[in-house]
C-alpha cells in the first residue's frame, strides 16, 4: 500500500478538470436557453 499523508496530495489536476467541466457546463445552459428563446420568438 502507497504512503499518504493527508493533506499533501496534488489536486491540480482535478481543479483543471473541474474548472472544464463548469465552462462546458454554463456554456450549455446558454446555448439551450438561447435556443429555446429563437424557437418561442419563431413560433409566435
């Protein structure tokens, strides 16, 4: 089994990961929230 000591692990990564996950996240509620905007505003 590997030695750990908590609190020295590197989360750098997993910061950067998450960071992505949140941009494509609100990036993909803008777009449907624009998306449904154009259809509501073409059907009326």
């Amino acid at each position: 089994m590997a030695d750990h000591t908590p609190g020295k692990m590197d989360i750098r990564e997993h910061e950067k990961t998450f960071d992505g996950f949140i941009k494509v996240t609100t990036w993909s509620a803008v777009v449907c929230i624009v998306v449904l905007i154009f259809l509501a505003l073409a059907n009326a």
